[in-house]
C-alpha cells in the first residue's frame, strides 16, 4: 500500500491518496496534505470550516455530504470551494479531512 509522509509521520494512503487510518488524521495531517493536493500557504479559517464540516457530517452518517448539503451547510458556493480545493470536494476536501474515497458524490 502507498504511503505518504508529513511532518516526519508515515501514513498509509490508498492508489488514489486516500488517507486508510483514519483515526490517525490530525490537522497537521491536513496541512501538510495541503501543499501537496495545490493548495499554498496555511488553511484558512473557511478551509477548516469545511473539513471540519465534513469530519463531523461523516462521524455522525458514516459517509461524506453531498455536495449541495455541503453548499448549503457552510455557506459556499460550489464555484469558492474549487476556489479553495483545485481538485474539489471530493478528492481535494475529503483527502484534507483523512476521508476514505467517497463512494458517491459529495
């Protein structure tokens, strides 16, 4: 299995970058994730809002949000979420959240 390291910690991701322990997600996880999945700098207050959105709706359901729940929740349009993760919801903002691969839309 691959395996990605930040911050000097190994994780074990899937072939698509998927973190597999997820219990082992912590936020410098995320930021250090950031860099790699095109997004420059620190996270901003409203990245954190949505992963941390997405952590919350996924302990609670089990999967991730759709995307217009999503949108709807936090506020953000679909358009300033590509904004903030380049590769969207799905692969950039669940990757950043230590999500497994959604198996539907989010």
């Amino acid at each position: 299995m691959p395996q990605l390291e930040i911050g000097g910690k190994t994780y074990e991701v899937d072939e698509d970058g998927f973190l597999q322990e997820l219990d082992k997600w912590n936020r410098d996880f995320a930021q250090g994730y950031a860099g790699i999945e095109g997004i420059d700098g620190e996270l901003t207050a409203d990245h954190w809002k949505l992963i941390d959105y997405i952590r919350d709706y996924y302990t609670q359901y089990g999967i991730a949000p759709m995307i217009r729940k999503l949108c709807k929740d936090c506020g953000f349009s679909l358009k300033y979420i590509y904004e903030m993760f380049p590769s969207g919801p799905a692969k950039g903002a669940c990757k950043l959240a230590g999500l497994s691969k959604p198996t539907g839309c989010v």
